[in-house]
C-alpha cells in the first residue's frame, strides 16, 4: 500500500487519507497533444524530442516532464483563470 501524497485542506470531523497517482509522462504528453499544445513527440535514445508550436526541444526523461507539466499548468491556467501557485508540482 502507498504512503498517503495528499491531504485535504479542511477536515470534516474525520482524519482520512487520500491516495493520489501522479500520471505518467506518456499520460501528461498524450494529454499536452490532445490540447495541441505539442505535435510530435520522438524518442531517440533516452532523449525525447518535442515538437512544440514551432520549436523542437531535446530533452532527457526529467526535462520533458518539466516541459510538458509547464504547458499543462500554462494551458489551464490560461483557461481558467485559477491561481495556481498553491498547487503542488513536485516531480
């Protein structure tokens, strides 16, 4: 059984644990394309070349997934408006 990674905010009387899986690098990039926010993405190696809008970035495991979480978090809070500095985006 995992470690509980979340706990809630506001307690409503009883202590409960939340599990949360983060998603897996090919989730975050299959959902970057469906917002098209990347075009292609190619492994080469253990590089990882991203077509994003009109440039190609190459980059390691870790780089990727900073990449693709920050157009993620860009996109929604473009669309939403919401603050999202509170959120936590550990890797």
């Amino acid at each position: 059984m995992l470690p509980p990674n979340v706990t809630p905010l506001h307690s409503s009387g009883s202590r409960r644990e939340i599990f949360y899986v983060q998603p897996t690098l090919d989730e975050l990039m299959d959902l970057c394309k469906d917002f098209k926010l990347i075009s292609e993405v190619r492994t080469v190696g253990e590089q990882y070349h991203i077509q994003c809008k009109d440039e190609r970035f190459e980059v390691s495991a870790r780089e990727a997934t900073m990449l693709v979480k920050g157009l993620l978090i860009g996109h929604f809070a473009f669309h939403t408006r919401d603050d999202l500095s509170l959120a936590n985006w550990a890797l």
